[in-house]
C-alpha cells in the first residue's frame, strides 16, 4: 500500500498536549485536510502514514491507531526512541 506524509495538523484544544485532541490533519500543504477517521480508516486498509519534523530528515515517524480508555480511536506516532518526533510538534492549520 501507499505511504503518505502528515504535513499538518488540527487540534480541537490549542494547548493540547495528547495526540487524542488531534482532529484534522493536511497530508500537503495545499490539500484538503482530513478527519482523523479518515486516517484510521485508512491505516486499517493497510495504507502507512508518517511525518517528518523538518524536509531534510531522513528518519520517518510512522502513525498508529491506538485506543483511549473511554474506546475512542486515535492516531499517535509509534513508540520510538524520542519525544520529540510527537505529532503536536507539526504545524498546526
């Protein structure tokens, strides 16, 4: 499947700071953004998503779907050697 990069993202609390508060992300700049269901949806389709924190790093980040205590599904990035590769570090539209 294909693999696509998380640009940007949208948050429905400005001083969010769980990835459970993203709500839209930008795979481009200029695309429209999508729903974090859409993203799940197609996580579970087999598709990969992942982001950078700047155009030159080489390293991906890659998205998984986990699960809040209260059964809501959401997208955090998948357990790595860092914090600072945490979706709330990209830019926010």
């Amino acid at each position: 499947m294909a693999n696509y990069q998380i640009t940007h993202i949208r948050v429905s609390d400005n001083n969010a700071t769980s990835t459970e508060k993203i709500t839209h992300v930008k795979i481009l700049a200029n695309d429209p953004a999508y729903t974090v269901n859409d993203i799940i949806g197609l996580i579970q389709q087999g598709h990969q998503f992942f982001y950078t924190t700047t155009p030159y790093q080489t390293t991906k980040s890659f998205i998984e779907v986990a699960t809040s205590s209260l059964g809501n599904k959401y997208i955090r990035t998948k357990a790595n050697y860092t914090t600072r590769d945490n979706l709330l570090s990209l830019p926010r539209f």
